[in-house]
C-alpha cells in the first residue's frame, strides 16, 4: 500500500523540499503507524488526561448537574480546609511512616532471600522454593489479607501456638502498636520472593571466572558474598531503591485498606484511605477530594524527579529514559 | 560450577532459614484448607488445625448455596471477557507503534504515555470522568478505566524494540502494511512476550478490586474480590456491631476459608505450570535497568 513512498523514500530531490513539506510526507508515508496509534491516543486522551484536566476540580465547587467543567471556581478554598485539617496531615504523616518504613525495612528481604537461594546447591529444592515463595504475589490483597486474619485470629494458628507454649493469646489485628508492623510482615509475605527474582538474575550474570579466582585465593564462602556477589548486583539493588523511593505517595492503599478495622483507624489511614473514606464513605464533597488528589499526585511528582535525579546521578540514566534508548 | 563439595556449616544455615521461610509462606495455606474443611466445632477445639480429622464439605455447600460467590465468579468472567480483549489491543497497538522508529511525532507521544507514569488525575477525578461518561455500574467502566498497563507496555515494546529492523523493512518492500507487519510479522515472534503480559492482565483482572468496588454498586454485578472482601472483612466488621441480626448470613471460619480457596484456586492450579512466563516479563523489564 505504502510501497511507492517507501521506494522513494531516498531519492534526491528530498533535499529541495522545505521542512513542512517533508513532515507531510513523513507523515503521510507512516499513516499506518498513526491509524495503529490512534486508539491507544483516545484510551489516554480519555482515560488519563481528561481525568488530569478534572483536577481543577480542586478549585472548584462541584455541582452534580454542572459537571467538572461548568462547576463555579471557588479558589483555594479547599487548600485552605485542607491545611487546617489535623486528619490531614496526620494521614501524609502516616503515609510516610509506612512507606518510608517501607524502603529499610521490607526492602532489604528479597535482596537476603536471593543470597540464601544463590547459595543454596540443591538444584531441584531450589525450585520448589522459588515456586512457593513467587506464588503469594499473585494473589489479592483481599485473599492475602483473609488469610492472615485467619492465621493471626485469636483461635488462629499464631495464637494456638502461643497457648500451647502456655502465653497469652496476643490480639494481632485490632492492636494499634502491630498494625504497622503487621503491614511491613504482610509485604515481606506476600512479595519478597516476586522481588527476589530481578536479584537473582542479576547473580546469574556474575562472571564466575571472579569466583574461580577467589577460589584460588582462599577466600570463604562468606567473604565471596561480601567482595563478589554484594558488589556485583549493587547497580540492580541501586535501581529499585530508587523506583521505590518514586512510590512513596502511592503505595499500600490496597493492603492497608484491607487490613485496617476500626480498632486501628488512628494507624492505618493514609492519604489514600482517607481520600476514600471521605469520598466514598461520607457524604463527599468532590472538590476537597479532588484538592487532595491534587496534593498527592504533586507530592508524588516530587519524590519521582528526586528519584529520577538519583538515578541519572547513580546510573546515568533516568527512570524514564525509554526514549532515549530507543532512538539511537 | 557445581562441584562436588562437602556439605559445610553454611550449607545447613541456608537450607534451615529458607525451609522455614517456605513453610512460613506454606503453612498458613495449609490451614486455609483445612479449616475451610472443618466444622466450625472442630476448628474450635483443635488448635494448629493442618489436618481435619472429619472433613466436611459442608462449607463449599453452603457457599454455593449462599450463591454470592457464583455471581462473584459470573461477573469477574464476564469483565476478563470485556477487559483483557482491550488490554491486549491497547497494549499491542502503543508498543509496536511505539517500538517503529523514524516517524514525525514518535517522541511526543512517548512524551505524552511516559507522563501519565509522573503524574495522574487520581481516582476521584477518574472517577468523576467514568460517571461523566455514563459507565458508573457497567463493566466497560472497570475495563477501560485499567485500559493499559504503561509498565506492561513497555514490556512488550523493550521485546518488539529488540526483533530486528530488517524483517519489518523487507517486509515493507514486499508491500506489507502496518497492520499486517504487526499482525503476521510481530505478533508471532512475540508469543513469549504475549503470553507474559496476557498472565499479568489475567492475574490484575482476576484480582480486580478497587475499580469494581468504587465503580459498581449493584450487587448483581460485583467482582469476585469485592465478594470475597465482603464475606471476610464485612463479616468480621458485622460480628462486631450486629450479632443478633437476622437477615444477615452469618458467616463461620469455615466457610469464610473456604471463600479464600475458591476465589485462589484458578491461580493457584496454573500458577506452578506458567510461572516461567510470569519470570520472562521481570527479565525482559530487566535488561532496560
């Protein structure tokens, strides 16, 4: 269909034409690339950038039968309800605990869970493992939740054990002080193993000549770990850091949502839950909902151009440089 | 690499924690099932409950005739059936549109996708706009409103970005349109690809939970998840607040368990079968970083 265009594409008379004339016919002579382009172009257009465009909404009354458009500007009203709200800030408070918690305490488990497994010489055990440990990752946190309420239940496993070694049975999921806790063993749980995949990969890569030669050195097993493996996936462990710290406004509204009751309202309401709360549980006001959106998505901005700087600094390359190297 | 070595101290350290840990990961499913085929009476009396001594299935009995989780199953079928159909469409069409090099506008549009990973609306005005589009209730709204994964996408564009260039070009000269280059020539190189961002579609679908909980009201149309949270935590919240209430279905251990192995057993049957698909998409993910 495109075949003339594409014969002539370096004929010599290419050079006369202007710059205009040559993106029409470049774009006239990629047509089919565009006609493949164009539905994934609505999907966004509809689908994320029209909900972009309703964050006015955060300086707006919402009226129902006006719509985001034609709702009457009310200027930073809802900033200013927003910053004076203590539950506010103690949700942003709240969301940094946890996932800042996050970043030094789940995150360094995949990273051991792929040392043990690397080491670990028993080839087949080592599958059967990983299977067990990646499998939990699949699952909801609906279903991962419901099981962990099961297990840490007062006539749960956890607790039955407690009894038999003769303890107090201890209230896991309706105890302020755990619930934090509970939130990063959860994670661990459900996702160390998925983790620990990118890690070990990044171990199959290792040279082993560095190992032969260590060998010859003496050195120990552990002092392998240390000098060669350690320093071998440094740039991997480097790299999830950082997309880690890009989540820190995001992360965990569908584990603590499910794992909050209203015995730890005061530790499991984050900016995410606390959005849905007061938007889907009360009577919502949009415009302060959509302030908060706002907040969030700008907070989160933020933390991605930090980690995007950290990784250009780090690795040369930044989060998103798809582009990049794509075009050489 | 693997020589024959005498079993040292580090050996039996590493076999030890990573045991427990898998027994850790384990064990509770095994008291899942379990409970889910005991009595509410056994369950009662027989701490560290891993094997029922009378098993029973009259929970998985009184769940289906509950009915709840039917409608559950029904209705999460039904939005696969919408959604993975334009997941899959969406995904294809921006990573081979995108993995195509030399064409006016091609950074702009990476541009226009890479900023939707920076910076979203969130979901309140998402969900206004859904309502503003008249698909509050319906399950195209859940299905489009996850349309495409950008994480997925790029994915499948590192794998179609790595096919080389000389079999879209000879295929241009045998007057191959886009369509069909992506569609005869693309595609079936990329079943490795294709079958990794399927499983993940399935997976986010089959888990699909916050959408359909905001989205959808009527009860005759929630999502397995949204029942299976109801049935666990709802009941949980009720058993406090409302014990003596009769119209509400009062739910045992047992048949809350048994809820959770429905709704996991579809993942967990094919889980050890496809994992390598599920590894392929981290590596391929892998070599960008």
């Amino acid at each position: 269909m495109s075949k003339i265009n594409t014969v002539s594409h370096s004929s010599p008379q290419n050079s006369k034409k202007t710059y205009f004339q040559r993106l029409i016919q470049g774009i006239w002579k990629n047509r089919g690339i565009y006609m493949i382009l164009l539905p994934v172009l609505l999907w966004y257009i509809l689908f994320q950038y029209v909900p972009m465009a309703g964050l006015q909404l955060a300086f707006k009354d919402y009226k129902v039968n006006l719509g985001i458009w034609g709702s009457p500007w009310s200027g930073f009203k809802h900033f200013n309800r927003l910053f004076s709200n203590p539950r506010f800030f103690n949700s942003v408070l709240l969301t940094l605990r946890i996932n800042i918690g996050r970043l030094f305490i789940t995150f360094p488990f995949p990273i051991i869970l792929a040392l043990l497994l690397n080491e670990l010489r028993m080839n087949r055990y080592k599958r059967t493992l990983q299977t067990i440990f990646t499998f939990p990752n699949f699952l909801s946190w609906v279903v991962v939740t419901g099981i962990t309420i099961n297990v840490l239940s007062f006539d749960g496993l956890v607790n039955s054990l407690i009894r038999v070694f003769g303890g107090t049975p201890v209230s896991f999921i309706g105890n302020e002080s755990l619930f934090i806790p509970l939130v990063f063993a959860t994670e661990v749980w459900k996702s160390a193993g998925w983790g620990s995949i990118i890690y070990l990969a990044a171990m199959a890569g290792i040279d082993p000549g560095l190992y032969e030669a260590s060998d010859i050195d003496g050195a120990t097993r552990i002092q392998k770990i240390i000098y060669i493996t350690l320093p071998s996936i440094l740039p991997t462990v480097t790299v999830m850091f950082i997309l880690a710290t890009g989540n820190i406004m995001k992360k965990g509204f569908e584990q603590v949502f499910n794992l909050s009751n209203p015995a730890v309202r005061n530790v499991s309401e984050i900016l995410d839950v606390y959005i849905y709360n007061i938007t889907f549980r009360a009577v919502p006001n949009f415009g302060y909902s959509t302030a908060l959106s706002l907040f969030r998505s700008v907070v989160n901005l933020f933390f991605l151009v930090i980690a995007n700087a950290g990784s250009k600094w780090l690795t040369g390359s930044g989060l998103f440089g798809m582009e990049e190297n794509q075009n050489e | 690499m693997n020589k024959k070595r005498k079993i040292d101290k580090i050996d039996i350290i590493v076999f030890i924690v990573l045991t427990m840990w898998g027994l850790s990961i384990l064990i509770p499913f095994v008291n899942v099932l379990a409970v889910s085929f005991s009595t509410q009476k056994e369950y009662l009396e027989t701490p560290l409950l891993l094997w029922p001594k009378k098993p029973t299935l009259e929970n998985y009995a009184a769940l289906f005739r509950n009915g709840r989780i039917l409608i559950g199953y029904r209705t999460t079928l039904q939005l696969i059936g919408i959604a993975l159909p334009v997941n899959l469409f969406l995904t294809i069409c921006a990573a081979y549109g995108l993995s195509r090099k030399g064409y006016p506008g091609r950074k702009l549009f990476m541009k226009f996708v890479v900023f939707t990973m920076l910076f979203s609306g969130g979901i309140i005005p998402l969900y206004l706009t859904v309502r503003s589009y008249g698909l509050i209730g319906s399950l195209w709204g859940v299905a489009l409103s996850t349309g495409l994964n950008t994480f997925y996408m790029i994915i499948m564009l590192n794998f179609f970005a790595s096919l080389p260039d000389s079999l879209i070009e000879s295929a241009k000269l045998d007057g191959a349109g886009e369509y069909t280059i992506m569609f005869r020539i693309i595609l079936p190189l990329s079943k490795a690809v294709l079958a990794t961002v399927t499983l993940y579609y399935l997976v986010d679908r089959w888990n699909e939970w916050y959408h359909a909980m905001i989205m959808i009201r009527d009860t005759a149309k929630t999502p397995l998840q949204v029942i299976l949270r109801s049935i666990i935590l709802d009941s949980q919240l009720l058993d406090e607040v409302v014990t003596e209430s009769v119209d509400i279905f009062s739910f045992s251990d047992g048949l809350k368990m048994g809820s959770i192995v429905v709704v996991m057993l579809p993942v967990m049957c094919v889980f050890p079968f496809l994992q390598k698909h599920f590894v392929k998409g981290v590596l391929i993910g892998a070599i960008k970083a």
